[in-house]
C-alpha cells in the first residue's frame, strides 16, 4: 500500500511554499481515451445518426413554414375527390388539415391508382410533396404530391359526412372524437383545463390532490357511488372539499382538481355521472371573498378560450360577443329576491326549496352575465355551510349561474367554522358521525374563517362552446345510461 502513498486519491495536494494549497498539476489525458468524452460522443452519435420516428414528418400545422421545400407528412385521410387526371386528398394528422394535390402525369401509376381508388375514408397514409402557400386552402398550405405510402387501408367508416342519431355517435365515441366539432369542443376543454391551473398556480395556490375512494361521504347520502373495499365499503368521491380544506392549515390557499362522481338519476343535459371539478379553497376568506374570486376566475376561463381558441370557436359557430362581455362584477341576487321574482313571473317555487333547472334558467336570463344567488335556506344545502348570523334560516353560501339556459356552473360557501353548530348539523342530517370526525378535527385545533367553491368543467366549456349537452365536452362521458366505449 505505501507506495500508492501521495500519488493516488486521496493523497493530501502538495502544500506551497506559502503555506497555501496548490491543485496539483492536471493530467492531460488523449482526446479519445478520457471515459466522459467518450460517453459523450457515443451519445451525441446515436441521437444525431438515428432520427427519431416523429422527426420524419412535418406537423401539418408548420407546413407554412415549410414553403417550397419537399416534407413528408402522416395522418388519416378525411375527403378523397377525383377529377380527370387530378385528385384531391385532404389529410388530418391531428394539428392540422390539408389538401394533397395529386397530378396523374407527374406520378408512377401505382401511386395514382392507390391515390385514386385506395384511400378510404380514416385510411392511414404517408405523404411526400411540395408545399405551396395558398390562402384558399385550409392551413394556408397545399402539398403536392411526388410519393404516398397508405399504411393501413381503414375499413368502412361507421360515422359518414351525414346526419347520425346522438345514440349511435356516443356508441361510437372513441370515433367520434375526430370530427370536427368534436375535436374543437375538446380542445377548448383542454385549454380552459390548463388556464385553470395557471390561474391558481399564478396567485400562489398549493395544489392538494384529494382521494377518490373515500370513507366520508361529500355532498348528499342519495347520490353516492359505492364499492366493494376489502369487505367494508368505499364511495367515490363526491367532492374533494372536505379534504382540500384540511391543506388551508398547512398552504393557506389550496386547490384540487379531479374527476368527481354523483350517481344521480338525471338525463338532463346538465348532468353526468362522472365529471371533473376544480375547487378552491382559502384561509381567512369570507362569503363575499369568495365571490370575488368566482368572478375573477370564471371571467379568466372565458378570456383564455376567447384569446387561444378563437380557431375552434368558429368551428362551433358559438356567438362570441357576450362571451366578451364577461368581466368582474358579476350581477347578484339573494336567494329570497330570487324566490320573488320567480313568484311574479309565474313559478310555484316556494321559499326553502333549492332552485331546480327551469327556475336557475329564468334567473339566467334576466342577465347577460353569470349571476350570483346567495344566501339558501339551510335545509337546501349541505350540512358544511356557514351559518347567517343576520338569518339563521340561511347559510353563506353561493351559486353561479351561467347565461343562455347552461345552468348552476358553481357551488361554493364559507364553511361552518365552529365545531358545536357542524356537530349539530351532521346530527340533524342523520350523517354517519364516525366518517366526520377527522373534519371535525380541522375545527378541534385550530378553526378559522374560510371559504371555497367547486367549478363544473364540463358545464364550463359547454357554455364557453355553446355545445347543447354536457356529454360532448369529456371525451368519454359517463351517464346513467352509459358506460361505454
Ligand atoms: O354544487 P356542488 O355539488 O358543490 C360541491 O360539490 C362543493 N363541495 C364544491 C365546493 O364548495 N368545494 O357541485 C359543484 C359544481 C356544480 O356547480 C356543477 O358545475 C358541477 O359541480 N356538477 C356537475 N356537473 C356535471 N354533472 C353533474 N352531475 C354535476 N353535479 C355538480
Ligand atoms: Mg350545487
């Protein structure tokens, strides 16, 4: 061992004469024979020498920044059209469309009769052509066509450029989803999704996922899904609120964002079994602070559509000029003014009863905005809300009521924050108090003022798209009556 002494690691670096350490002199080692370098250069190597499968072909929506040169794109076909020696071949490759012109006299005849007579409708294909700038065509850009490769010839389409009953295009689902209303319908979904979390991320809120199998039970006993769980009983989650409220403590302002489940007997067009929810909630914010945030966020989501989505607004033809009208304040109206008014236009709604589809229509319509009813009678609501200290028969709480007949697309309140008046409602609720008694913790140390809401996506961008039935608006609804594809 000693004579490694002072020449391998970890011998001590040689002192100078001042006392100061020196690094000991580099060691130079040949280019190709230090082990990084050459890890380096075998990787650099394989990513330059093997493309990747995707880097083959040109995203149809880039095609103008491609003009006159020669790009390979692939995607299904939508239309085929043939006129004497020239056919027209409109692909979609899932960013874009665009019209393929192929010339019987610049192709072999193997291409042209595959062009001609091989394309059916969904086929997948493979295009090589020149790209030319045309305002006329869809995209801006046409290919013409010097090779094409179909790689699978689709069978016989089920969904044809026709009318189809609503029965027959939900069984076909996982094909309806190309079409073009549906995929524009869908990525509204997608950006108003994401500008939900750039929207709480953006002020400071801590996202806290939720549990789907839950022991507790969410909003109302009717409604809830159950499953088998190791021989006792699970419910899917109704709400994540009972949960996101246990992280104010711990992040102040907290979200989750989740698939939530209601086994609700309604075919209303308002209604599925499955849907998703966002809800917010904040330490030392009261009825009116919720609120607020309500209009912000919801004025938000319709700016993000309005601003990144104006392409597929158009394919849904959806009228935007009230969609931007939307900004803060939003109208609002007590829970007993809204009674009366329904009262003087003719409705037997009595004062205590929660307001169903036909009354929030009548109360939607008054305005051109969403509109706030605030204040219901307790008895119509969940056992969580706050307590009216100026009307005890109430609770502070809020709907948000979307315009143009879409309906409740909000339900928030300021919870019950003290720990004897919550103990009495689960008890007048006849709820199972063992299931509460961890939220009832949240009062035990450490209680505090807050509030919060839960947003209905599919509600949401069903009004933002003007879509007439919230089952277009989730990729593969969930409904009384379904369950698949
Ligand atoms: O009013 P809800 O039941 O409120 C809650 O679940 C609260 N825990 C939220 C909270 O305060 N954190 O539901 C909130 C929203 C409704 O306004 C509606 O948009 C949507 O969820 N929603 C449904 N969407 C589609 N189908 C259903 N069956 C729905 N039920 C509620
Ligand atoms: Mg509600």
């Amino acid at each position: 061992m000693s004579d490694l002494k002072g020449t391998q690691l970890g011998a001590p670096a040689p002192e100078s004469s001042n006392g100061n350490l020196r690094h000991p002199p580099a060691r130079r080692e040949p280019r190709n024979q230090n082990p990084v370098r050459r890890f380096c250069r075998a990787v650099s190597t394989f990513r330059t020498g093997s493309p990747m499968l995707q880097d083959r072909y040109v995203e149809v929506k880039r095609l103008p920044d491609h003009a006159g040169e020669e790009v390979t794109v692939a995607g299904w076909v939508e239309t085929t059209r043939v006129h004497g020696k020239v056919a027209f071949v409109v692909v979609r490759d899932g960013t874009g469309l665009v019209q393929c012109v192929l010339l019987g006299k610049d192709l072999d005849e193997a291409t042209w009769e595959t062009g001609t007579t091989g394309l059916t409708q969904e086929s997948t294909v493979e295009i090589t052509g020149t790209v030319k700038l045309d305002d006329r065509a869809p995209g801006g850009a046409e290919v013409k066509v010097s090779a094409l490769r179909l790689l699978q010839q689709a069978e016989a389409y089920p969904i044809q450029p026709k009318e189809h009953g609503v029965e027959f295009l939900m069984d076909n689902r996982h094909l309806w989803l190309r079409s073009s209303q549906q995929r524009a319908a869908l990525r509204v979904r997608s950006e108003v999704m994401q500008a939900i979390h750039d929207f709480f991320y953006d002020r400071g809120f801590t996202r806290v996922d939720t549990p789907i199998l839950t022991g507790a039970i969410g909003e109302s006993a009717g409604t809830l899904f159950s499953t088998d769980y190791f021989g006792d009983t699970a419910y899917l989650a109704q709400t994540g609120q009972l949960y996101v409220e246990a992280g104010c403590p711990a992040f102040r302002k907290v979200y989750c964002f989740g698939p939530t489940f209601r086994a609700e007997k309604s075919k209303t067009r308002r209604h599925l079994t499955e849907f998703w929810m966002v809800e917010p909630e904040v330490a030392f914010a009261d009825s009116d602070d919720n609120m607020r945030l309500q209009e912000e966020f919801v004025s938000y989501l319709v700016e993000r559509a309005l601003d990144r989505c104006a392409e597929e607004l158009e394919v849904l033809e959806r009228d935007t000029s009230t969609l931007e009208r939307v900004r803060p304040p939003f109208p609002r109206m007590s829970y007993t003014e809204a009674v009366e008014l329904l009262q003087a236009k003719g409705s037997d709604i009595e004062w205590g009863r929660d307001l169903g589809g036909a009354d929030e229509t009548i109360l939607a319509d008054e305005n051109e905005l969403p509109v706030f009813i605030y204040n219901y009678p307790s008895q119509a609501k969940a056992f969580y809300m706050k307590e009216n200290p100026d009307d005890p028969r109430t609770v502070l709480c809020n709907d948000l009521l979307a315009p143009e007949g879409y309906g409740e697309i909000i339900g928030g309140s300021q919870r019950e924050d003290d720990l004897a008046r919550l103990e009495a409602r689960i008890r007048e609720e006849e709820l199972p108090a063992e299931a509460y008694d961890w939220y009832l913790d949240l009062r035990r140390y450490g209680s505090f003022i807050h509030s919060g809401f839960g947003l209905g996506v599919e509600r949401t961008v069903g009004w933002i798209t003007g879509r007439p039935h919230v089952r277009e608006l989730i990729p593969f609804p969930r409904l009384m009556n379904r369950l698949t594809p």
